[in-house]
C-alpha cells in the first residue's frame, strides 16, 4: 500500500527529542578518563595475577592503587552521568509529566547536587589539609595520603561544576555521541515495548 504523493511522510510531524546543550567542558575528557582508568585497572589486576600465578608472590602496591583508582573512577563517571542528567533517580516521577515539569525536577536535582558535592569539596579539602599537617602514610606502601585524598576535593568540584552547568541549562542534559550506550536514541531503544 503506497502513500498518495501528497499526503506529508509519517514522521514529519512526529515531535523530536531534543540532541542535547552543548557544555563550554566537553564530556570527552570524562569519557577518556573512565577509559583510562579502566585500563589501568585492568593491567595492574593482570599484572598482579601472573606475579602470583608464577611466583606465589604478588604486588603489595595493587590493591592501595586499584581502590584509589576505582574511587576516581566513581567520581569521574559521576561527573559524566550529573552533565548527562543520567545521575540516579526515580524515573517513575523524573521522567513522567509535561516537559516543564520534567525540567524543573532536573534543575531542583542539580541544585542539590551541586549542593552535596560542594559540601563534600570543603570537607574533604579538611581532611587533605590534615594528612599534609600532620604527615599521614598510606597503610599499605606508604606514600604521603594525601597523594590520594586530594583528588576528592578535585573531583567532587567537577562534579559541582557540572550539576551547576546542568542546572543553568534548565535541566538539559548535555549532547551525547549518538554512538554512545547513554545516547537518547539508544535509551528511546531501551524503553521500547
């Protein structure tokens, strides 16, 4: 059955989703950095496995460095996830409702986690500035703490930041690559029947 030649195709009139703000910070450096990461977690875990598969012995360093990788790996996917407005939430109300109000429940969750991880910025930056006063070591190589306590005041501004650039782009998530899992297209995939 052909469609007269008149008659408009079947999605011309169909509303789009919206392709997303565009951030002044592109989401690739948090992407490259969740890459990286993983890697590394990767290659020291491997790494680690052959030392004690051959030498019934392992690296004393892994385990310190693995938990502090895996702790930036959380931050710097959050930071990703709070631009993308895929942070964690009850999508029964999130995503039901007219878009104003869908818009607003974004901006008001942006607001408190900008809130949040403020909050943790300066506590955190507490704790950074005890381990350097008073010369904390890590318990397992120990490497000055603060080698690794300062990267939570670091990254839980970036965060801040990027829930403050949500919450000024009123609740629009930032542009995705369309080739990414956590693109709208994929996720329109996801919820289909």
């Amino acid at each position: 059955m052909s469609l007269p030649a008149e008659s408009p195709p079947p999605d011309a009139g169909a509303p789009t989703a919206p392709d997303g703000a565009t951030t002044r910070v592109p989401l690739a450096i948090e992407d490259w950095l969740t890459v990286i990461i993983m890697a590394l977690l990767a290659l020291i875990t491997f790494a680690n496995v052959l030392v004690r598969y051959f030498t019934d012995a392992s690296f004393a360093w892994t385990e310190e460095v693995s938990i502090f990788l895996m702790i930036v790996l959380a931050m710097v996917a959050s930071s990703a996830a709070v631009a993308r407005n895929r942070h964690i939430r009850i999508e029964y109300f999130a995503d039901a409702g007219p878009q104003a109000r869908q818009r607003a429940l974004a901006r008001f969750g942006a607001a408190l986690v900008a809130l949040l991880f403020g909050l943790i910025a300066v506590l955190s930056a507490r704790v950074v500035w005890d381990d350097v006063q008073y010369g904390e070591t890590s318990p397992g190589i120990g490497v000055p703490q603060w080698w690794y306590s300062m990267w939570l005041p670091i990254l839980s501004l970036a965060i801040m930041l990027r829930a403050i650039g949500l919450w000024w782009r009123g609740g629009q998530p930032a542009a995705d690559n369309p080739e990414l899992p956590t693109s709208p297209a994929v996720r329109d995939e996801e919820r289909a029947p």
